[in-house]
C-alpha cells in the first residue's frame, strides 16, 4: 500500500526515461499483414527466377527421335550418287497393222530372235476378199491395157503401110514429071500435058502430107489412151501390192534380232489394228536410266562422266540424252557405255556416280531430311549447351555425293537438327529431351 501524505497517496516518483528524453519518441507498430505481403513478394519473385530457368523453351523433341550433325570444313566432291536402272540400248516396238485373229504364236515371251524371225499369225477374212475383189479387177484392167495397146500398135502398122505407099506414088509422079518436063523442052510433048504433070504432082505431095498429119493425130490419140490406161494399171498394181503387203503383215516377223519382250498373244485372240503385240530388246546392249533431283537440273549437260561399279569393275559412261520433264521432283538422264557393259538385266538397279564438276573446299553440312521440308532456307541449329536448338536462316548452295554446301548462316562446328521438320515445321526453336 502506498504511503499516505496529509491523507493522500504520496505521488510517484519521476520515470529515469524522463530524465534521458526518450518521453518524447513514439514507438510506431507495424500491422503484421505488411510483413506477409513482402514474404509472399519475394517468394513469388524467387519462384518466377527458378521458373524461367528450368521452364521448357520451345517444342519438346526426343533427341532420339532426331538427327543431329555437325558443319564441317572439306573437299566438296560435285559428285551425284543416284539410282539408274538397266534399260536395252534399242528397242523396237511391233504394233498390228491390220486387224485380224491369232492363228499361231510362234515364239514365246523372252525368247531371242533373228532378224526376220516368224513370230506370230494372223488371219483375215476381210482381207482375204478384198484381196481377191482387188487382183480380179487388176486382171481385167490389164486385159483392157493388153488390147488397147494391141490396138495402138495395129495403128502403127496401118500408119506405116500407109505412108510408104503414099511415098511411093508421090515418087512415082514427081519421077513422071520429070520425064515430062524433059520431053516438052524438045518439043515431044504440049505445054498442057506438062501442066497437067505438074498438077498431078501438086496433088500427090498434099496427099502424101494430108497422109503423115493424119497418121500422127491419130496415132498421138492412140498413144494417150494407151498411156492413161497404163497409169490406171500401175495405180491398180500399187494399190494391190499394198493390199499384199497388208497381208503379209497379217505374218509378224521380227525386223531386227532381239529378244522379245511382252508377247502375251494367245491362238484365236482378236488383235486391233495399232494394238501392241511386242518389243524386241537390243540383246547385250544396255544404256542406264538415272533419275535425278530437279535440284540438279541447270547443272547436268551431255557429255558429263559418270562410274558404275559393278562386280569390283568400274564401268565409265557418259551422259547421252537429258529429258528436262520433271515429275514427282525428277527428271530422267540416260547414260551411255563408253565401252563394253557388263552383263545386266533389264530393270536391273544399279548404284551410279555422276561428276558435275571438279573438289572444292568448303563448310559441309550432310544432306537430310530437312532440306526438303525448308528447301534450304533455314534450319534448327543447336544452342551452346546442346539441349535447345533455334531457327536460324541459311544459305545453302550445292548437293553432291551426300553433303550440302554452306554459304552462310553456319560456322565450323556448329550442330544442326537434319532430319525431316514435319513434325514440328512451324515451332520456332526446340527443346531436346
């Protein structure tokens, strides 16, 4: 109990912080959910840091499940491997000229043959009429040319006859005359006996005249009919001897050796005119057909050396023939022996090597997938650390012999994702797991 003065409380005694001044500071408390909202901060901070570090950049890809290689400095061999298939250096197609029905098949399918080689027979009744209308008709338009010329050649006759009496008399007069004319310069005969000599040989060498100018008209009438009833003959004859030929073409001979290729013709089948019946294949002689990228289709020309290795020898050809026709992204080339080819069978594939111009150093990169699904414009180059890989643009120049040249947009060393992007065409950067 405190102690009381005059009955009342004696008063405290003075604070010692009143002494030091500390009555006057005023002590601020600072609410509790402040401090909760700062921790909350700078864990949300924390967090988004460890969040933009281990988050997943770019598409997710399996690294097994894509090709990674590396750009290199070497020789660029402008060399093309392709695949080429044996093909026979000549081949000749027999199609039907007529149409007709199978009565024999002579060879079969796969067999060689010489050069004229019966192969296949065809019969027909059609033909066959036609063929006797036709030789009736040219045998009784020559009977007619036989008599017309018969007749022409009488005319000859006659016209002779003719002329070599009307010579004869006119001799005989002008001689007459002549005789005349001697005894009327003596006196043995009248001025009008002479002058009717005279007559008589005026009108005997128009007669002979008259004689010759008839003869000719009418032997030159005579020898046109001759003429265009020879003509008919000939055409007549042509046109027959087509229609034998035709039949004859009814017999399929081979027209050159070779080995026959696509008979499939059985006995009695009907054949069309311009129907296939055959192909007859150069035998031992082979060309190869090469199918190439339309990348390469500026830079192929004939005469480019191209190697075949077949059974440990090499085989030098050339390029013969280009056709510029691109399907399916390809164009063909046909590639010629410079020697002797081995031996091959058609359709037989084959690995060739084709030389479009001499080694040059430069940054190599293999050729994949990729090129065909950017077209060498850009691709995914890995990152520093391997495990991301981003788009990057590039220049790429030739293909050759399983590499691409690298023009820009690559160093030496660098590591780029060259198998197919289909999968993830329009991703901008990727994730290798």
């Amino acid at each position: 109990m405190k102690p009381l003065v005059h009955g009342r409380p004696w008063p405290a005694p003075p604070a010692a912080a009143a002494n030091s001044g500390a009555a006057m500071d005023r002590r601020v408390v600072v609410p509790r959910r402040y401090g909760l909202m700062v921790l909350a901060l700078m864990a949300a901070l924390a967090g988004a840091l460890l969040l933009m570090r281990y988050w997943p950049r770019g598409v997710p890809v399996s690294r097994a499940d894509v090709e990674i290689a590396t750009a290199k400095t070497g020789p660029f061999r402008d060399v093309v491997v392709g695949r080429a298939t044996a093909q026979p250096l000549q081949s000749v197609l027999l199609d039907a000229t007529e149409d007709g029905r199978v009565e024999q098949v002579l060879v079969k399918d796969g067999a060689s043959v010489e050069a004229g080689q019966l192969l296949v027979v065809l019969s027909s009744t059609q033909r066959a009429q036609e063929l006797m209308a036709r030789s009736s008709e040219a045998a009784q338009q020559l009977a007619n040319f036989s008599t017309l010329r018969a007749a022409w050649m009488q005319a000859q006759a006659v016209q002779r006859r003719t002329l070599t009496e009307g010579q004869f008399e006119l001799e005989r007069v002008r001689r007459l005359h002549q005789r005349n004319r001697e005894l009327a310069a003596t006196g043995f005969l009248s001025p009008s006996a002479l002058e009717d000599s005279a007559d008589k040989l005026a009108l005997a060498q128009r007669l002979f005249a008259q004689q010759q100018a008839d003869g000719r008209e009418e032997l030159a009438v005579r020898e046109q009919s001759v003429q265009a009833m020879q003509r008919a003959v000939t055409d007549l004859n042509k046109r027959l001897d087509a229609m034998r030929t035709a039949s004859e073409g009814l017999a399929v001979r081979a027209p050159v050796a070779g080995r026959v290729t696509g008979l499939t013709l059985q006995v009695g089948e009907s054949v069309r005119s311009g129907s296939r019946i055959a192909r007859l294949d150069s035998l031992g002689r082979f060309k190869l057909d090469l199918r190439l990228d339309e990348f390469h289709l500026g830079r192929v020309r004939e005469g480019l050396a191209a190697e075949l290795q077949h059974e440990s020898r090499r085989h030098a050809l050339h390029v013969a023939r280009i056709d510029p026709q691109v399907k399916d992204g390809r164009f063909s080339v046909e590639l010629a022996f410079d020697g002797d080819p081995p031996p091959l069978q058609v359709g037989q594939g084959l690995d060739v090597r084709l030389t479009l111009g001499q080694a040059q150093d430069a940054l190599l990169l293999p050729d994949g997938g990729f090129y065909a699904d950017t077209g060498g414009a850009w691709a995914f180059v890995l990152d520093a650390d391997g495990r991301h890989a981003q788009r990057r643009p590039l220049q790429l120049g030739r293909r050759a012999d399983g590499v691409i040249e690298v023009l820009g947009g690559l160093q030496a060393g660098e590591q780029v994702v060259v198998s197919p992007y289909r999968a993830f065409a329009r991703a901008t950067s990727l994730q290798l797991n």
